[in-house]
C-alpha cells in the first residue's frame, strides 16, 4: 500500500498516492465496470438520487439502476436515460415505502447498493434498511450462504440511510466488512450519540462500532484488520468550501458507489472518491468562483480527473 502517515497518524491522499494506488482497469464492456443500485428519491427529492447515479457513471460505474418513488420513476427515468428506473411503492406524501419486491434483481445483480439520497422519512428509511438487513441474512441461511461473508455487494449509506442505523446496530453481521458510510458532521453526531468533538478520532470510533469504511470532511477511516495492507486513517490534503452546497454528498456518496462497483476495496473507493469530489470543487472554484457551482457539476469533472490522477 502506498503512502506514508504524518505526524497525526493519517496517511496524506495526494494525486501521488493515487497513482501508486490505480483504480482498476476499465475492462472490455460495461458488465465488467459492474453495477450500481441507488435507493432513494422520494417525490419530493428524486433529484438526490439522480446526482448520486450520475456520480457513479462519472466514476466508471458501468450500469445504474435508480429505485425512486413510482409517481417520480419515469421522469428520474428520462432525466437520466443512461439507468434503469424502478418506481417504489409509496406513502400519500411521497416518501418511498420499505417493500423490496421491486428491486429484488437488482439487489441481486448489484455491485454496490447505495441508499440513502433523497429519502424523506427517518422511520421509514430505518424499516427500509431493516429490510435489506433481513433479506441479506435470510440469503445467509440458503446452502453455501454465509451472512458474514464479504462476497457480496458493497453497501453505501448516506443521509437519511445513516440516522437509522444506531438502531439496527446489534443487526448489521450480514453487511459486515461491507459498509461504507458519508456522514456530514451532523450525521456523524448521531452516529455517536453525541457530539463530535475531534473528527479524526471520532470517525475511528464509528469505523469501528460499525465495522465500516468512514469518510466524513475530508477524513477516511477503516476498522482495524479490514485490509491488513492498507492503513486505518486517510485526510485529503485539497477542497474548497463551495463543498458544502445542496447536493455535493450525494455526488460524493455516488462516486465512491461507482467505484466501489468497479471492485476497488472500500477504503480505495471512499480515498479515491473522497479526493475527487474535493478536486473537482477545486476545479470550479477556479473557473466560477469560491461559491455558486452546483453539486452536479462536480460529477463532471470526474472523469478528467481520474485521468489526471492515473497517469
């Protein structure tokens, strides 16, 4: 593994620690990129959704399934016609309903699963993850399955996805090895269950209560014993506050799907992805400004960038 940790224990991400950790190769065709299902897009934000799985096709993903509220599935569908489009069952306000019939193939054939951009309800976002939970461990016990295994797709949470995990703490042994998480601050804190008062070491904690990949503010954090070769701790050394504008997490959160799906390890994919985000807010801030560029504009700038950082 790459790269040497400074005086805090991090390892720095630069562009040179990138391109002695190169992504994989970009195969002969899309099935070999492989597949991303996002899950979210509730009728009132389908557009976080539709930034996240423009994110991971920036990043290489070769497939994008989107499962969005059924009244919002065709437009997501023509808004972006490079995915498939599945209409979730909903409630009368429009948040997406935890029935997984639907998607029952795609979770199948995914690579990586992102949930979280653009649901709407906490307690609904927690009985969806509960019911992935369920269905991946009910999996676990058909012949030859092994719920704690790492053989099956990485699992993304972001946003709504992610306050409700605390609770289905004691339930996550069938995703275990196999989560990466994109909290905010905010979302760090519930996390926690209290404020996060240093970043770096509290994201350690996380990544080790959760048993998954961390990254949050331009820190990376692993579990200890994840991937022996890699270290535990990762900053990115670029960004620009324009960052922070609506949107930007769920281009950060797509990204790292699309190259997780790609079959980097989940550490490789939250560094990789994390980095780029940042340096494509670089990228606009020196051509429009410290403020104002949109989130998917981010996403274009990806793949110029995974050039830049690969040669």
């Amino acid at each position: 593994m790459p790269g040497r940790a400074d005086s805090s224990g991090a390892t720095p991400v630069t562009p040179s620690l990138l391109r002695e950790w190169p992504l994989p190769a970009p195969g002969q065709d899309k099935y070999s990129r492989g597949s991303v299902l996002v899950v979210g897009g509730a009728r009132a934000t389908p557009g976080a959704a539709l930034l996240a799985g423009t994110a991971a096709l920036r990043a290489g993903a070769g497939k994008l399934t989107l499962a969005v509220a059924e009244s919002v599935a065709v437009q997501v569908g023509v808004a972006l016609p490079e995915c498939g489009s599945i209409g979730l069952p909903e409630t009368a306000a429009g948040s997406v309903r935890p029935e997984l019939d639907r998607i029952s193939a795609p979770l199948d054939e995914a690579d990586a699963v992102l949930v979280g951009p653009g649901l709407d309800d906490p307690e609904l976002a927690g009985q969806l993850l509960a019911a992935l939970l369920e269905r991946e461990a009910a999996r676990g016990d058909r012949p030859g399955g092994d719920p704690g295994s790492r053989g099956g797709p990485a699992v993304v949470l972001d946003a709504y996805a992610l306050g409700a995990l605390a609770s289905l703490e004691d339930q996550l042994a069938p995703w275990r090895g196999r989560l990466i998480l994109t909290p905010n601050r905010k979302e760090a804190a519930v996390l926690l269950g209290r404020d996060v008062d240093d970043l770096e070491k509290d994201l350690a904690e996380i990544s080790d209560r959760f048993h998954a990949v961390v990254t949050c503010q331009g820190f990376i954090s692993q579990p200890p014993g994840l991937e022996p070769e890699e270290p535990e701790r990762w900053r990115i050394t670029t960004g620009y506050g324009g960052l922070g504008t609506s949107g930007s997490g769920d281009v950060l959160a797509g990204a790292i799907a699309g190259l997780r799906a790609r079959g980097t390890s989940s550490a490789q994919a939250a560094c990789w992805g994390t980095h780029l985000h940042a340096s494509a807010g670089d990228r606009l801030a020196s051509r429009c400004g410290p403020l104002g560029f949109l989130a998917r504009e981010l996403a274009d700038e990806l793949p110029a960038l995974m050039l830049e950082f690969s040669v």
